[in-house]
C-alpha cells in the first residue's frame, strides 16, 4: 500500500519502498512512473535500486482479477563508483505475468541515469525532485479523526498556511514509457496497475515487500504500523475485498458519521470501499490522464491525489491549500518528464 512516511524500516532500506505511482499518457504511449526511498526518511538514503530486488508494474485489462502484463526491472549490483547500476527490463504476458518464477523476455539493457530502450520501452531511473505535495499537518488532522472516527478538529490546521512537507525531497524515480503499438497496452484498452517491489529469499522465492495501487492507503488508513506487519502489503489485489473491506468500509463509515456527511454513513462506506478495492488505478490508455473530483483516470504528475483522497474518505470537499503550481518546476512534457535532482 503506498507509504511516503518517515519509518524505521523505511530508514533502513527504502529503497523496497514505493512512494507513488503515475500513469499517464505521453507520446504516443502510456508512462508508468514508481518512485522508492524518499529522502522525507532522512538524507542520506542508499543509492540507487536494491540489486537483491524486483521493481514491477503490473496490468490488468478489462477487469480481470489478475495481471496480464508485468514489466520488471531489476539491478544486477550495488550501484559502481559512478554511482550507476546495470539494471534489465523484462515483459511478461499472459499467465506469466503472475509468475514470480517465469523469466518473460527481456526487452532491453542499460545504465541508470540514461535513456535504456528497446523492446517497444523506454526507461530511466535515477534521484528526482519528488513531485509528490502535501501538508502532513493536514494528514495528521485527518488520521486522528479516521482512526477514532471522530470529527475534524478545525483548528488543528488552515488550509490557508499550507505548505508542502515533501519540498526539497527526493526519490529514486523508475520511469519506463510503453509504445501505443503494445498488443496489450494499445489506445482505447482499459487496465488498472499497481506496483510492487519483491525481494529474493533464501529459498530461491521471492517475497513481496510492498505494493501500490491508489494513493495515501495507508497514510490514511494504517498510519500507526511503522512496521508494515499488517498483511495488506503482502496480498494481491484480487484478495483485498475479503482480506479488509469490513475494516475500511467501517473506518469510513465512523469518520463521516461523526462529521455529518452522509445520511447513510455504512452504505458510504461500503461504497467507498468498492471503489478503492481492489487497489489498482484503472486508466484508459490513450487518453488522458487524471487523478480528480470527476473521477480516476490514471494520475499524472500534476494532480493532487490527497486531496481527493481526503475528501473521498471523509465525503466531503476537504481543500488542501495546494495546488497543481505547488510542484510545476518538478515535472516535464518530454522523457522521462521528471526533473533529476
């Protein structure tokens, strides 16, 4: 689920932890953006990705319950004295994609911090500008509330003295740009994705550490387990209904009854929880994207994701005081349309 928090596991190697995912149209193609190991932890993170480590996005189409392409990346070593890393770029289709012991094909090979391609991508990874914006005194406001499903304490925070709290961070960026000529991620295919990073085990497996559909899950819903012990983090989309639906339909069930948002505060709920499980963003490829009050279309790096966040899981608009001009000078029209740190 999405973490962008100081933890102490996140101290110690966040680089296994994702920060944000974007998915919006670029040229001709569909941009899939994972961002790790956010300097919001401190600013002396690990370098580069960790060489032990899979970093995926997976897609599915037409609601199907299961992914039909995984594109993985993977470093073969500790970044060198330059700082760099070998990383391989693999396309998994079919039942493959949910594979953790199929290889798929590779599609190409190259250096982080310069334009790898081949295969029908196009990818670079390296230390951004985070364009990620928030107030975490404004998140902090709202966790209290959801978690003892109480009303919003107004005077805890303005919304007119908004700053944001990510200003001046930076995060390891894994941008990889699909061609529209893709038999699966063609203009008009409805998908939804999510990533995931999974580590190797002693085994010969592999296990996933984190994941990531929607923004602010578990900012907002889980904000106490600084360790990530609660099993959403190990589940796959297809299995989050049953595994905590009640849970969320009853944290968002509190939270608006006691602020007297809806008349029907449990059905709200069940609702909400419908529409953020499974968690994955759906995305219609080809136009364009947007994470906003008249739906989620993919994110781009523009929108402003608590907000909305907010305001769905308190059912009711709820300002953040920022706005898209909050990360303007951090994002780009061109590839790989974030600004290197």
């Amino acid at each position: 689920m999405s973490h962008h928090l100081d933890t102490p596991l996140a101290r110690q190697n966040g680089r296994l932890y994702i920060d944000d995912l974007y998915v919006f149209q670029g040229d001709a193609s569909t941009v899939f953006i994972l961002d790790v190991n956010s300097t919001i932890t401190g600013p002396d993170v690990q370098a580069g990705l960790h060489p032990e480590a899979r970093y995926e996005f997976k897609v599915h189409v037409d609601d199907s319950p299961f992914e039909q392409l995984t594109l993985r990346i993977a470093a073969d070593a500790e970044p060198d004295a330059d700082g760099r890393q070998t990383i391989t770029v693999s396309g998994l289709t079919g039942d493959e994609a949910r594979d953790d012991g199929a290889t798929g094909t590779v599609l190409a090979t190259g250096r982080t911090g310069e334009e790898v391609t081949g295969g029908g991508v196009r990818v670079w990874t390296d230390r951004v500008a985070d364009p990620f914006y928030i107030d975490l005194g404004q998140l902090a406001t709202i966790n209290a509330a959801v978690a003892q499903g109480s009303r919003i304490d107004g005077a805890a925070w303005d919304p007119q003295r908004a700053t944001n709290s990510f200003a001046n961070t930076t995060v390891q960026a894994i941008v990889v740009e699909v061609s529209h000529e893709h038999p699966v991620l063609h203009p008009g295919a409805r998908v939804a994705v999510w990533g995931a990073t999974k580590l190797a085990t002693d085994a010969g497996g592999w296990r996933q550490i984190n994941r990531f559909g929607l923004p602010m899950m578990w900012p907002i819903f889980w904000p106490t387990d600084a360790d990530f012990s609660n099993p959403a983090n190990d589940r796959h989309p297809s299995e989050d209904r049953e595994g905590a639906g009640k849970y969320i339909a009853d944290q968002i069930a509190a939270v608006v009854a006691a602020n007297g948002n809806s008349a029907d505060p449990q059905g709200y709920g069940w609702t909400v929880m419908h529409r953020i499980f499974p968690e994955v963003m759906p995305y219609v490829v080809g136009t364009p994207a947007s994470f906003g009050f008249a739906g989620i279309n993919g994110r781009s790096l523009a929108d402003n994701a608590p907000e909305v966040m907010f305001s769905l899981v308190l059912g009711k608009a709820t300002p953040d005081g920022l706005s898209p001009s909050t990360n303007e000078r951090l994002r780009t029209t061109t590839f790989p349309y974030v600004v290197k740190a």
